[in-house]
C-alpha cells in the first residue's frame, strides 16, 4: 500500500475507516490487559481515532504513530490540546501532555524513540497493509513492543470479493506473526452485521496477545 493511497484519502476526507465513538470491543475488552492507570499505551496507525481520547479519560498516556499529518493535526484538535512539534530525521513528533504521536513511516520508528510501552492496541494497522507488507510490520512490533500483552483486531473474508483495507488476515497468519513470543487467545469473535463495507460476509476478531 503505497502512501499516496493514505494520503489521498485524508485529503478527499474519504474515512470511512474511523469511528465516531471509541470502539466497543476496546471498552469492553481493555480491561483484559490488566494495565493499572499510568501506564503508557502504543496505538499504531491510529489516525485521529477516538480510542485515544477514551484511553486519556481512563488514566492511561498514549503514544500513537500515523502516516498522515493533517491526522494528526485533527487528532490533537479534536482532543483540544496544543502539540508542540519537533521533527527527527523522517519522522516528525507531536506531544502533548501524557500523548504523543510520531508522523511519518512507522517503519522508520525506533525504540530509542517510541520510549518503553506497556501495552499494545492494534485496532487499524496490520489489517490496513497488504499481504507483501504485513510480515516487516509485524517485525517491527516485535522490535517496538517486545514483552508486552496487546490487543490486535483482524477480519477474515474473501479477499477476491472486495479490495481492503481493511485486508483479509486469517487465524492462521496472525499465528504466524505472533505466535512464536505470544500466547494468542480470541476474545471476541463475530460476523459484521450486514457484510464488510456491505458487499460481503465477514468475520471480526478481537485477539489477546499475551507474551510467553
């Protein structure tokens, strides 16, 4: 997935992708992480998505990454705090008090950067790569957040009937990815009413990955 696609999305305000609320799955499920308040949590790919304004609310800090800055710029807007910005190499950082974000190629994130993490929430980003990408994100994940439990989302469909994202990634994919340093359990698991984007039958799973 080149990114001009993202970019051009943001830009046509085409973002169907991003909720109006925080999603259900992670209020109703976060708790599964076991996190006590404080703790700072990774949102790759997050967009301006309203998980972030949810997880404040909750006592938790948030370090998120994207690709888009006019994103961002929503994100920070939307939240009614004023970022500083400071740029680093590539990559461009928006902080706040307890939020951060990192704009630009999250592939060109380093630890040193990102700082230590405490948790994982995986809502939009390895279902939005294509299949030729997913495997180098997942190893920067690894690279980003070793040892610590995350909540990941997949959707599994016919990938012929629709172009994603979100992409099509199967049980048997995340397994791949994940399963070698995490335990990997479904916590919920249920078809989206209607059909994905409502031209066909799809599966939504909220996975627990729990480090070995």
């Amino acid at each position: 997935m080149e990114a001009s696609f993202w970019h051009d999305r943001w830009q046509s305000n085409r973002i169907a992708f991003h909720l109006d609320e925080a999603n259900p799955l992670l209020v109703h499920y976060f708790s599964r992480l076991q996190l006590s308040a404080g703790r700072r949590v990774f949102v790759p790919l997050c967009g301006k998505t309203r998980d972030i304004g949810w997880l404040l609310t909750q006592g938790y800090s948030v370090v998120g990454a994207e690709l888009v800055e006019t994103a961002v710029v929503q994100l920070f807007a939307e939240l009614g705090v004023e970022p500083t910005v400071h740029e680093y190499g590539p990559l461009k950082h928006y902080q706040a008090p307890a939020v951060d974000v990192w704009v630009g190629d999250v592939l060109e994130l380093t630890p040193a950067l990102l700082g230590e993490v405490d948790a994982v929430y995986d809502r939009a980003a390895l279902v939005a790569l294509p299949e030729h990408m997913r495997p180098a994100y997942a190893r920067q994940m690894h690279r980003l957040a070793a040892g610590v439990p995350q909540l990941l989302v997949s959707y599994h469909y016919d990938q012929n009937a629709l172009a994603g994202p979100p992409f099509s990634v199967s049980d048997h994919e995340v397994q791949r990815y994940y399963g070698d340093a995490y335990q990997l359990s479904p916590l919920a698991r249920f078809d989206i009413p209607g059909g994905l984007k409502g031209k066909t039958p799809a599966e939504e799973t909220l996975w627990l990955l729990e480090p070995k």
